[in-house]
C-alpha cells in the first residue's frame, strides 16, 4: 500500500510552463511509495506520457476540486479567483501572508472548506531558508527580460511578447543577439545581490557580456542607510532581488525620476521580487504586474519643466512578471522539484516532520487574521 497519494494539478495562469513535480522526482517518490494522479496538460513543459512512463496516473485536466478529501493537491502559482471552498489540503505558492492584494479572501476560502494551506514559500530548513525556491532562475530569466527591455528601448519600440527558452544557452545568445552581439558598455545595478535570486541576475549580465565593474552589486550593507538611491538613476538596467519581509525606505520614487530629468541614464527597471500589491514596495513607481504577452509597463512621470520635441528625457518602463522562471520553464522545474524532493518525503509525516509543522502552525496563524478581516 502507498505511504502518500500526491495529486499534481495543472497550472491556469497563462504562460505558465513550469510545475513543482517532474518526471525524475515523481518516478523517485514512486519508488519509495508514493501514488501520484497528475493532470494532463497541454501548456506543461513535460509531456504527459514522460510522467506516465515513469509510473504516474493521469487524469483529466482541471480535475483536482473532485479528488479524494484526504489526497493533497499539488501545484506551483495561485489557484484562479474564486468564492468556492477549499476542502483539500493545497501545497503552491498562494501569495496571500504578506496582506497582499485580496489576501483574506483567498485564505477565508479554506476557512469555509477546512482545508489546509502548505505555502511553498514558507517551507524552511531549521536555519529558516526556504528549502526549494526558483530565485536563481527569478533572477537569471529577469535580468534578460530587462536587458531585451532596454534593446527595444533603445529602439524606440515597446517589447513585445516573450517566448520560454529551450535552455539558459539559447537564453543568452537571443539576448545577445538583440543587444547587437553583447551587452559591453551596458552599466547594471542588482540589488539583493547575494541572494540566489541577485546571483542569478549577475550571472546572466555576464554572460551576455557586461564587464565586471558595470555590474554594481548591493545587499543590506548597502541599502542600510535607506533610499531613495541616486545610484540606479545611473544605470541602464535596475533589477531588484530583495526579499520584502518589513517596511524599508523606498529605493526609487517618482519625485526622483522627476528631478533628474534629462540626466537621468535608467531605462529600465527589473522588479524581480514583484512586490506589486504589498502595501511595503519599495518600488512605488508602478502599480501593476506585467505579464509574458505585454512585459513591460512605462512609468508616467509628471516633470515640472517644459521639454522641447525631441529633446524630452528618455523613457523608462517597468518589467513586473511575477513568474518570471518560466522563461526557463524545464531547468527551473528540474531544479526546484529536486530541492523539493527532501520535504516531501517527509509529507506522509507531516503531523510531525517539523518542515511541515511549521508551515501549517503559519497558515493558521494567518488564517486567523484572515478570519478577523473578513469577519467571519
């Protein structure tokens, strides 16, 4: 008999290509017991007869509300809006414990079902670090999204629709590509450098040919005297990889962009951590997140000066997608699942493995204050 039946439900966010269970870690959960129903899906970077071949049963598409109760429900992005009750237990990144926009909402849903919330964002090893996230890739595929950003700029054109990558390899030679053969002579400026997703975003201006001294990087020694910063004002590419926990000083505001005027060399900004509803963005220069179809917002700036045609400072958008890895949806996918693997193994113990205690002790924590926002 299987220890843990697993249900991977298909993703309904357009474009989204990637998902939390691959065919290699499903066949090595398969061989210590698991059962695993997956839906079959189209828009999923893996076929459905890669997890069929290594054991798995499908199912039909969108199935997962009429899944057993007792069977936990798999995902990576939030599920689509909705009143219905949530009787399952649900393990995905649900974006709602930071009172992002509709927060009480999505989690009075499971007050109603009595169902239970693993947010994947939240499951952390014993020194607090999240045990599985896709920030490298966050970082990587954001600081390419930026750098076409700027080509199009640059241009005079707005960027159009992005496609997923094959690989990091084709990534960076179509990036290259658009930048006229390398990006030399481009300044950059990560902040959240030493994070997985800062890591990420420097490695990939590297690779499509920034010089080492034009990639300024920062983290909280640098950003400790609080902003705004006149520094990313400098810069062609502004990629932000922090991990918003409290309120911190803005980074950049309107009032900034405003003075510098003309002078101003920022063309694009990279909010990787696309904290776009949290009353706390450090990055208040926006106010909606841009997807694969249109991924670039322009910032409207109110100048106090009177420009002549063409002489008018240069534009600047915003590039706020926030699934971002998708652009590199089976690398992403192999190397998250891979990290996840660990914790669930520990899943048909999850009353007691603390990785997993923890996450349901936060989820009522939260469901709590939902409860009080909603008044119910």
């Amino acid at each position: 008999m299987a220890k843990q039946s697993l249900w991977l439900r298909c993703e309904k966010k357009q474009f989204e290509r990637r998902t939390a269970i691959t065919p290699t870690i499903a066949k090595k959960l398969i061989s210590e017991g698991f059962a695993i129903s997956v839906e079959r899906d189209s828009q999923r970077i893996f076929k459905d007869d890669e997890y069929e071949a290594v054991g798995c049963t499908l199912v039909e598409h969108n199935s997962w509300p009429n899944a057993p109760k007792d069977i936990p429900i798999i995902g990576l992005k939030e599920l689509p809006e909705s009143d219905e009750p949530l009787p399952h237990t649900h393990i995905q990144f649900a974006h709602c414990y930071k009172q992002q926009a509709g927060w009480s909402k999505v989690l009075s849903r499971f007050h109603r079902g009595g169902g239970t919330l693993y947010d994947l964002e939240f499951l952390t090893d014993a020194q607090g670090r999240r045990v599985a996230a896709f920030g490298y890739h966050a970082g990587f595929a954001g600081a390419a999204a930026g750098a076409l950003a700027l080509a199009s700029e640059k241009r005079g054109q707005t960027l159009g629709q992005l496609e997923p990558y094959e690989n990091e390899t084709a990534m960076v030679e179509s990036v290259k590509k658009e930048l006229g053969g390398s990006a030399k002579g481009l300044k950059v400026l990560v902040i959240g450098a030493l994070g997985r997703c800062g890591r990420g975003a420097v490695d990939l201006f590297r690779k499509i040919g920034v010089e080492k001294d034009d990639i300024v990087k920062w983290d909280m020694a640098e950003t400790a005297k609080g902003g705004p910063f006149q520094e990313i004002l400098d810069v062609d590419i502004f990629v932000n990889c922090i991990y918003l926990s409290s309120k911190i000083p803005p980074f950049l505001t309107d009032k900034e962009i405003a003075a510098a005027g003309k002078n101003r060399r920022l063309r694009v900004v990279v909010d990787v951590s696309c904290d776009t509803t949290n009353p706390f963005n450090p990055i208040p220069i926006y106010s909606i997140n841009t997807t694969f179809s249109h991924p670039t917002v322009p910032v409207e700036v109110q100048y106090e000066a009177e420009f002549a045609p063409g002489d008018s400072p240069p534009s600047l958008s915003v590039v706020s997608i926030d699934h971002l890895p998708t652009l590199l949806p089976r690398e992403a996918s192999e190397q998250f699942s891979a990290s996840l693997l660990p914790s669930l193994l520990e899943l048909p113990d999850r009353k007691t493995a603390r990785v997993w205690v923890e996450a349901e002790n936060l989820f009522r924590q939260k469901l709590g204050e939902a409860v009080k926002a909603e008044g119910l």
